[in-house]
C-alpha cells in the first residue's frame, strides 16, 4: 500500500501469516546473566565463551540471531555436541520485534556466502516464505503440511540490530522438567517491569527430526496461555 510504513507492511504480513513468536536459542548459563542485565546482547557485545558462534560468517556481529515459529535446530545441536542439550533455552519472543528499525532477514543460514542473501524490510520477510528458495544446488521447498507461519527453510533466520529488551520475551523452553526448574530460579531478579516469563519443558522443540514428522507439522506444538493473549 503506498505511503504504508516499512514497520506497519510487516505487521501487517506477520499477522497474515500468523506468525505469534520469533525464537532465540542460548545457554542456561548465558539466561543469568541476560537476566541480570534485562536484555539480549549481540556477540560484538560478549565476552569470548558466551557467544554461540564465534566465527561469525554472516557478518553481523552486531546483530542478534532468531528464527520465525520454530528455533533453528540444526545449529543448536551443532553447538550443543559433546555436551547436554539441557544445557540450552530457547527464548520465545514477541512477534512484535520483527517490526523494530534495522531488523534484516535471511531465507536461509545467513552465513551462506558471508551474508549474501541477507534482505531488508518487508519484501526481506516474504521472501522466508517462498514456495521454492534456491542456493546453488541446493532447494528447500514449502510442503502441503507446513504451517503458514513455518519458513520454507528451517534456517532462515532473523537478525535484530543491538541489544534485545527482554520485555519482548513472554516464554522459555528447555528440554526436561529438571532443567525447568533450574530456569525458573534463574528468573527470580526478573525486572519488575515486564511480565515474568512462563518456562515450559517441550523436548521436541530441539529434535531436528520433529521437524520433518508429518505428525509435527499437521499438529504443531501447541501455543500457550502467553500466547494466546
């Protein structure tokens, strides 16, 4: 629509495609400390040790990493090797954030070609949508059993410029209910501000196999209460 705000295109495309949650994995021992500081900081921003990827090949340090509906689980399970995926969180944001200035987006791994296909603005969010996205030789293709709100490609992502106010985030979902409980402790300082986040234990939510189940895709992981609202 001519005249429409880059902001308001995108709102406007994220509801038609029923997106309700970005995603952002992370260490539990990283939560404390986002606690504490009440946000989520780019890797320009953390100290060797905290940062997921330390390479970097997407060329943006300053951004922070998240996936559309459902986390990006290949690197998850990549970072997670040799160690306890219980070890891990993932962070279910606000829609909202996707509207913020700045926020780019990636319908596949945007480290492919050091960022290449890395795009701005609201035609950048339709294109994780595809039918057919195409590197090279490689094609993903959307499926009759995806949701409208799944990317095409497991990896798309989306990356948000500076620090991340953990206003925008209304859920956390780790692995077991052992590892829930030692979330919810991490929570207690949680700023008086915002709305203490909900922590559920969902372990399909970090199997790369449940995303390529029929059973998963024609009944995804059901919403909570948060929401719903």
């Amino acid at each position: 629509m001519a005249g429409e705000l880059v902001s308001d295109r995108i709102s406007r495309i994220a509801r038609a495609k029923g997106i309700r949650r970005l995603c952002h994995f992370t260490r539990l021992s990283s939560l404390r400390r986002m606690v504490e500081d009440g946000c989520i900081k780019p890797s320009s921003e953390l100290e060797r040790g905290q940062v997921n990827d330390e390479s970097r090949y997407d060329g943006h340090r300053g951004y922070v990493c998240c996936s559309i509906t459902y986390p990006n689980v290949y690197p998850l399970n990549r970072f997670a090797q040799g160690g306890d995926i219980g070890d891990w969180c993932i962070l279910l944001l606000k829609p909202d954030l996707l509207g913020e200035s700045g926020v780019r987006f990636c319908p596949i791994n945007a480290a492919t070609e050091s960022g290449r296909y890395v795009k701005d603005g609201s035609s950048g969010l339709e294109a994780l949508f595809d039918e057919e996205i195409r590197v090279g030789n490689r094609s993903s293709k959307r499926t009759t059993q995806q949701p409208r709100s799944v990317t095409t490609d497991n990896q798309a992502e989306v990356l948000v410029p500076g620090q991340i106010s953990l206003g925008f985030v209304f859920e956390i979902v780790v692995a077991s209910n052992a590892v829930r409980c030692r979330a919810e402790a991490m929570l207690k300082p949680w700023h008086p501000e915002w709305r203490r986040p909900e922590v559920r234990s969902e372990d399909r939510m970090f199997r790369p196999e449940a995303y390529w189940e029929a059973k998963l895709f024609s009944d995804p992981l059901p919403l909570s209460s948060a929401e719903e609202d």
